[in-house]
C-alpha cells in the first residue's frame, strides 16, 4: 500500500532533506550517513522520489537532532558543488539578507 | 506603571519552572515534538528560518526602564545583541536557543515579563494607545482596561484553545492610535449622556481575508465590560469555525453570520450573565488603579527658557516632528524613530536598550512605550530636557525626524527571518528608505503611511498603509502587489489594489512615482496625501504607476 505520503511527494530535481536542529534551532542538513551536518554541500542528494522519501524516513524516524524536516530543492553546479535552489533555501542557508544588530547600529 | 502583585510574580516564577521541566523532557526524548509545540507555543516560543524565535509580551506596550534593560540583558546575553519591536508593542529575539530559552524566561521573569498571550490560539496581548495616561485628548487611560483585561483573559480555562488567535485593542482617545477598527475586538472609550463607556466593535481584522469591524454596542457601560467580552468570546467559541484555519477567525464568523445576527447572539448570552461575577465594581477597580503608577508630575511651564534658547536647526526640525503635547503643563511626549535611514525597522540593539533606559529614568519618570508603528516613546518628558534627550539620542542614532513621514515605515521581518514569508520586507523597506532620505523632500511630502508585509499574513498591516506593500512569490521571484488609499484611524479603511503586481527591483521607483503624482496633482501642501487619494481616486495613480518606461 502506497502512504499519503508517497502519493504526495513529487520531485522536480536534485533534492536534499533540511531541518532545524532541536536545541538552537540552526538549519540543518541531512547526510548520507544519517547524520544531520550544518555544511550543505556535506548532504545526501535524492533524485528520485523513492530516494528522497528514504532520506526523509530516516529524518523523520528520530525527532531527538532535529525536527520538522521536509524535502528542498538544490542545484548541483558544473563543479559538483550543491546549492540551495530556492531564495528560502539561500536564506536559510547564509542567513538574512540585511545587517544586523550591531551592524547596523555601526554603519 | 502598572506594578504586579504577590500573585502575579509567583505565577510567572510557576511558569518558569514549568517550561524549564517541559524544555528538559523535550531535550531528552520524553516528550515528542508534536506533544512540545503547543507547550512551547504557549509561551511565545516559535521555530524560524534559522532559529527559534522568543516574543516577549508588553502589555499594552507599556514598559518601565529596568523592563527595557532587562530586554536589553536578553539580547546580549541570549541572542545577537538586538531585538525586533513588532505591530502588536511586543518585542521578538531572533536567534535563542531552546536549551538557553527557560535561562531568558527566568530572566524575563525576575523585571515581570514573559512570552505568555504571545501567541497560540488564545486572547493575545491587548494593544492600546502609546500616549495612554499623556496625552491632553483622552477621555480616560485605556491601560486600566486592557490591564483589567489580561487578569481576566491569561489562562481563562474556556478561551485557551479558541477556534484562533484573539486580538483586543482599546483606546481612550479621540484620535485612534490603536487600529481599534482592524481587530478582532476593538474598544473605544466615548461619553453618552454624561456617562463613559465603550463603543464596541468585532470581526476586524487584516490577513488573508480583511475586514474593518462592525460596531455592535455603540455603548457599554465600563462596568459590563468583562461579562460583553465573555459573551463575544463564548459565542465565537462556541459557533466559530475549527474545519479550515483560513476561516477560523471572529472576522469570519461575523461577517458569514452578518453583524446583526452575531450582535443578537452576543446579547442574548450577555442578558444570562451580565449582572454576575464579572461585573466590574469599585473596589476591583480601585485595587487595578492603586497599582498603576502615576509620575509625580514636577510643576513646570510650558516653554521654558532651555527650550526656547536652542536654535539648532537640527533640533528644532526633531522637535517639531518628534515632540507632542502633554496633558501635564511643561512635559511633552517623545517618540524615539526606531527607523533611521536604510536601518531595518524596528529593531534596537541592546545598547540602544539600555540607554535608552538610562535616558527615560533621567528625564522621563522612568517610563517607555512601543507603539504599533514600531517606534519607541518616552510617554513624559520634561521640556526642559528636550535639547538634552535629543543630543543623548541623536548619539545613539534613534533622532531620524520622520516620525509620520514616508520613511517611517512598518514592516514585517519578511523572509529574512519568519517561516512563513513569501518574500522579503525589510530589504524593501530600507531602499525606500534611503531613496526618500532627503528630510526637506520628506517634509515636503508630509504625512504618509508606507506599510510592507512579505506575505498575506499581513504583519505589516499593508492592509491600512497609505500605500500597502504585499509580496507575493512567482517562479521563486519576489514581486509586489501595491495598495493604495488604506488607513488605520478611526476612519479606518482598506487599501485599493492598483494593479498587476511589479517586480521587486521596480517597486522603489513604482512608489516614487506615486509620490510624485501625490506632489503633482495636490491642491496645496495642506492636502495630505492619502486626502488626495480619497479625492482623485486611484485611476491617476495607477495611470502613473505603470505608464510605460
């Protein structure tokens, strides 16, 4: 029997499966090995449904790292590297887009 | 001030106690983090873009000097050396860690703050005029209310799990400086016959699905208020919708029911109730009023010489546009700008916090507002100190005269921070910001409210901006539908859309353009621009906006 999950799940390209990390909240990837990592380029790349509902499974079977993980879009570059594919993804990744705190207060 | 009691400071240290256990159970695997989200939600604690996010509740957006340093001690401490003042007078911390979270709250704690009626679906923080208890126009001080109102509303055992998220507002004034008009509830103190009480209003709101409230008791008689709330709530809980979150909310329910029909419901529970426990009586009062402090106001003339003799151009334009009359003869109301040019608005860093602390202790009875506009005020001040406050202030980069103006723009966090934007706000905000930097040219263009939400959430409150920013995502690119003609007084009114959405690296020059048409087409300077908008309509700004380039 196919889960509403597999139903729903549809993959337009290279994918990874990101999350935060359950006691800071900073943005997570995960790796291959089952492993969260804060290095994107460190994290396992689905092409498939199939292979990317598996990352999920092991994200999701183990809320104790990091919670609320999901499936998000990358683009793997002519040199291999992987990077975010949405603007969502690029923020979570660098940060925010604007200075701030005290670099703002001193510019 | 409002000072609490013996009660309220053992409930916040319960709290305290309780979410640090709660915190412990969720970092050990005892508790799942479906079973933890409503906990942590229930004391202000959200999951972010990169990071948890902490809202720390002012009530009625009211705070006192060791308050504002105890925020201050938090973003140093536990987060990047700054804080977001929001719509609703709260404060929000962008990078707390949950395992630091129940040190912050117990911190929070020791100056009476906390996250409580920050969020989940319960009656949030009531919000309330800046210049409550200062300024000459009020009929009465909307804070004895709204503070009435929390006793009642924090942890009502029927109204903690409404079918959504409540917002109150109240004010006191004749001028509304609360958007009474676009809550879910709003209240606006008047007199009848000799008598005051409150012209109650429901089912507004801005989100996906804006509606301006209707009024439904033009008068309450101030000693019923408790038991109408109740009945509102009672009926909205009871017959609001839980099947869909997008029509959860009392907006919804009233206008699906119409005004009339929910008005003849409320009253007929009310009629059950109205003489029973809740029944505000003198003594309950007095015991509230007892605990608000009021400044020993000194007795000082208006004008006085140190005032008079400062020429400085400089200042003279900060006063003019920062300072307003005070109820009290010799004292003003300061509004510190927390939207210096190209800054993101709304944010102050923790010495921007503790100095400001320092300076409303020193000249200013030691009270501090934030207004919904996200700026901070000084609610009393002496005159006298004026040059002194501003020279103080202008130090720390929080004097930009452009209180009211085309830069003082509110704005979402947008999608540099919040989990649910579309797109972002505050990079927006901040070009616009510097394009209009020129402070003649913003004189020049006199009153203007330029609101930005990066999504239909509308935390920005684009809705009731004189010219409204919504962004809106296509194909991963951000764009911006633009609204024209909104406001927030009690004249409140939505924003017209003008047209097809522009893309984000055009919408700087777009709201130039409806800038310009303003400065074209007014009759005299005297004519405000939303004034012109409401005379000419939107077509000559639409024609502008998108005329071929």
């Amino acid at each position: 029997m196919t889960s509403p999950l597999q139903r729903k799940l549809k993959i337009t390209g290279p994918t990874v499966v990101t999350a935060n990390r359950l006691r800071d909240g900073i943005v997570v990837w995960l790796k291959a090995d089952g492993v969260w990592s804060e290095d994107l380029p460190e994290a396992a790349v689905g092409n498939t449904a199939d292979e990317v509902l598996d990352l999920l499974d092991i994200a999701q079977a183990d809320e104790s790292i990091a919670v609320g993980a999901y499936p998000a879009r990358v683009n793997i570059g002519e040199d291999g590297a992987v990077v975010p594919g949405t603007l969502r993804e690029r923020i979570r990744c660098s940060g925010p887009t604007v200075a701030y705190g005290e670099a703002v207060a001193a510019s | 001030m409002y000072v609490y009691d013996e009660f309220d400071r053992s409930f916040l240290q319960e709290r305290v106690v309780e979410f640090r256990d709660q915190v412990a159970r969720r970092l050990s695997g005892e508790l799942t983090e479906d079973e933890f989200k409503p906990l942590r939600l229930m004391n202000g604690v959200y999951l972010q873009l990169h990071a948890y996010m902490l809202r720390v509740c002012i009530p009625y957006g009211t705070l006192s000097a060791p308050q504002l340093r105890a925020l201050a001690h938090v973003a140093r401490r536990y987060d990047r050396n700054y804080g977001h003042f929001t719509t609703r007078q709260n404060i929000q911390f962008n990078w707390i860690k949950l395992e630091e979270l129940p040190d912050a709250m117990a911190d929070l704690a020791k100056a009476g703050l906390h996250g409580i009626q920050t969020s989940g679906n319960c009656i949030r923080n009531t919000t309330t005029d800046p210049w409550a208890g200062a300024t000459p126009e009020e009929l009465e001080d909307p804070r004895i209310y709204a503070e009435v109102i929390r006793q009642w509303s924090t942890n009502h055992p029927e109204f903690t799990y409404l079918p959504r998220k409540f917002k109150i507002a109240i004010t006191g004034a004749q001028r509304d400086r609360a958007a009474v008009r676009v809550h879910d509830v709003g209240l606006r103190l008047h007199k009848r016959d000799g008598e005051i009480g409150f012209e109650v209003m429901v089912g507004g709101g801005l989100g996906r699905t804006p509606y301006i409230g209707k009024t439904i008791r033009e008068f309450l008689p101030k000693e019923h208020l408790l038991s109408y709330l109740e009945a509102i709530l009672r009926t909205y809980n009871l017959g609001g919708r839980r099947d869909n979150i997008y029509k959860a909310r009392i907006k919804i329910q009233v206008h699906e029911m119409g005004a009339e029909e929910f008005s003849r419901r409320v009253e007929r529970e009310w009629e059950e109730t109205r003489d029973g426990a809740l029944k505000l009586d003198d003594e309950t009062m007095a015991d509230i009023r007892s605990r608000f402090i009021t400044p020993d106001f000194e007795k000082l003339p208006d004008n006085p010489l140190e005032l008079t003799i400062e020429q400085d151009p400089a200042f003279l334009r900060w006063k003019a546009n920062s300072i307003v009359p005070h109820k009290e003869p010799g004292h003003a109301i300061l509004t510190i700008s927390l939207k210096p040019v190209g800054a993101p608005p709304g944010d102050a860093t923790a010495d921007q916090m503790d100095a400001i602390a320092d300076l409303a202790e020193r000249y200013g009875y030691g009270e501090i507002r934030v207004s919904h506009e996200q700026n901070l005020i000084l609610p009393h001040v002496r005159q006298k100190d004026l040059p002194t406050l501003w020279r103080a202030l202008d130090a720390l980069g929080v004097a930009t005269p452009n209180v009211g103006l085309v830069t003082d723009i509110i704005s979402c966090p947008g999608l540099d921070y919040c989990a649910l934007a579309n797109t972002r706000s505050i990079p927006v905000a901040q070009r616009i910001s510097e394009r209009f930097s020129d402070l003649e040219r913003q004189k020049e263009i006199g009153l203007l409210h330029l609101n930005i939400s990066g999504c239909i959430n509308a935390c920005g409150h684009h809705h009731v901006g004189h010219i409204g920013l919504l962004g809106v995502e296509k194909k991963d690119e951000e764009f911006f539908q633009i609204t024209l003609g909104g406001k927030g007084n009690s004249k409140a009114r939505l924003g017209s859309l003008i047209g097809p959405a522009v893309a984000e690296s055009e919408v700087v020059d777009v709201v130039e353009r409806l800038v310009d048409t303003y400065l074209a087409l007014r009759t005299s300077p005297q004519e405000s621009f939303i004034a012109a908008v409401e005379r000419l309509g939107i077509d000559p700004f639409k024609e502008s906006a998108y005329a071929p380039r």
